[in-house]
C-alpha cells in the first residue's frame, strides 16, 4: 500500500480518494490545509456545504441519508475524492461520499493541552478565571468544569458500546489516526503509506490559538483533567502507543527522512513569511527522499490561509467544475 523510501525505488500508485475527520483543536485545521492544497494540486473533487457566506458555511457536522443534497455536487461521471470540513463520524456517510477505496484518516491530541485549548478557543474560560489569571496563572486549580469529550467527534454511543470495543472498531475503520505531538512523524509515514511527496505535505502551521496564554498547570490540575476525560486519555495513549510500535519498526532511513523534511519545513516556513508576489519561487532540491519542486508565492498564500477563505476557493472551484 505504501511506500519504504524513494532510495529502494519502490514503485507505487499515489492514492488520492482520503476521508478526514476533522477532530476539533488537534492540529486539524493544518492538515486539512494540506488535504485541500493536494485537491486543488491534482484537481480533485471536495465535499463542500452547499452554502454561500452563511454561518459555519463551512461544515457539514451531522452525516445522514440527505447529507448529499447538502454539499456541492460533482460533475456527472464524477466522485468525490477528498472529504476534509468539518463533520462528526459516519462510517457508512463517509464511504458513501467517497465511495472508491478511500483512506480513513483522523487525528487526536494529547486530552489535556487540547480540552484546555477548546476552552480558550470557545469562550468557555469565564471571566472569573480570567481575572484570576492576572495575579494566579494556576487557574485550574480544583477545576470542576464539564468535560468535552474528543469522542464526540468520533461519535461514541456512550450508552451501547465499551470504550475498548469502540476503540477497536475504530482502529480497524481508520487507516490511521495521527497524534498532533508527533505531526510530522506521522505525515512521513502517510507520505509512505499513500505514494505522496514532500511537495504534498509541506505545511505551515494553522489556526494556532494564540488565547491560549498566560496560565500554568501543577501536576495535581492536570490529574484532574485527565480525570474528568478519562475516556480521551484511553483513547488518546491506545493510538500514541500504536505509533511508537510502528517507529520502533523503522530504521535510520525514516530518521534521516524526518529530518530532511524537518529541514524543508523550516527554509518554507522562512521564505512564505517573507515573500512577495512577483518574488522568484523557492526551489526545494531532489534528494534521495524527494524530486526537485518549487514553492511560489501563491503556494505561499493558500497555505498560509485559514480554513475560511479557503473553503470559499474551493466551493467556488467546485460550482465551476459540477457546472461543465
């Protein structure tokens, strides 16, 4: 299915038919920047709400039998490739908007950094706490506060099925289930798995919370924040613990690989945060883990979007290629 390393020259097909949960405050917003740059890359067909500036006209949430009449058609003839907006899990939704073998792929965060992360994110924080912040950062102390659960966005029947079965069901539906903490472990490995390059998932960061400052966290709060997201936790370290398994497996050619991308990352990074329309394009050159590709300053500018004007692109994209 994948790829060991362009030095083995292991010949394979690039997949290109991905269903993506986008899990809430995991670092999901940037991959589904990645997934909607492949899209328009290899001109692929993304399912988009059918909406126009409306609110949330980014996301589709909710999957039932009369979810395609929601989203923007195709051509005739036509798929949907990429799924990569905001839903809750259906496994039978999903395979029908990407019917063709498509890749299942989500993403968690450790429980912790990302339940906090929501709070600043959605309000949640209330005004005592932020008045406390200013002379005691421990806000947490004691916390009580309800817990949001990153299994709703998994859509984990609480009342019918065990956590343990239910996460053995998703590992076996997911291709993959990537942690935020080790983001670009897991992105080499999907380069592998899916036939991809580094042109593919060469990112910049999205959509960071920069709220989210200005308190600290003792041992004791983050206990029991664990505590009151128990069921993350599980879930959380049962896919953690899955990749270190799949690393431990892999010799110095996945390092080198990690690190030459971690390179890459940086000179895109340092040449989209300063470069200017009309400005020459960067050259990234071929190694034995790549072929030669350019960025340029409109690559720049899609990447650096944030999930809303890129929507709009694509849904306007898309109403232009169902209407030939």
């Amino acid at each position: 299915m994948g790829i060991t390393s362009t030095k083995k020259h292991t010949q394979c097909t690039k997949r290109t038919n991905i269903a993506f949960l986008k899990v809430h405050k995991t670092g999901s917003t940037t991959m589904s920047n990645i997934l909607h740059r492949f899209a328009l890359r290899y001109n692929l067909n993304v399912v988009l709400p059918n909406t126009n500036g409306t609110r949330h006209f980014w996301v589709l949430g909710l999957l039932d039998n009369d979810t395609h009449k929601k989203t923007i058609p195709v051509a005739r003839g036509k798929e949907y490739n990429i799924l990569a907006v905001d839903t809750f899990y259906n496994t039978r939704i999903y395979e029908q908007l990407i019917p063709n073998d498509p890749f299942f792929l989500a993403i968690l965060r450790e429980p912790v950094e990302r339940y906090i992360s929501f709070l600043f994110y959605d309000n949640r924080i209330d005004t005592k706490m932020k008045r406390k912040m200013k002379t005691d950062p421990y806000i947490f102390r004691n916390y009580t506060g309800k817990a949001f659960s990153v299994l709703e966005d998994f859509s984990f029947p609480v009342q019918n099925l065990s956590l343990v079965r239910y996460t053995e069901r998703m590992d076996n539906e997911f291709d993959m289930i990537m942690v935020t903490e080790y983001f670009d472990q897991w992105l080499i490995l999907l380069k592998r798995k899916l036939c991809w390059t580094f042109q593919d998932i060469i990112y910049i960061t999205r959509n960071t919370n920069l709220k989210n400052t200005g308190y600290a966290i003792s041992p004791a709060d983050r206990q029991n924040i664990i505590n009151l997201l128990k069921n993350d936790s599980i879930f959380y370290e049962h896919f953690k613990s899955k990749l270190f398994k799949e690393l431990s497996k892999l010799g110095a050619d996945f390092i080198e690989e990690l690190h030459k991308f971690k390179l890459i990352l940086k000179l895109v990074k340092d040449y989209c945060t300063f470069v200017k329309k009309g400005d020459k394009s960067l050259v990234i050159s071929k190694s034995p883990w790549n072929q030669r590709f350019i960025v340029d300053p409109h690559e720049c500018h899609i990447m650096q979007l944030t999930e809303f004007p890129l929507v709009q692109i694509l849904q306007n994209r898309q109403r232009k290629l169902c209407s030939k």
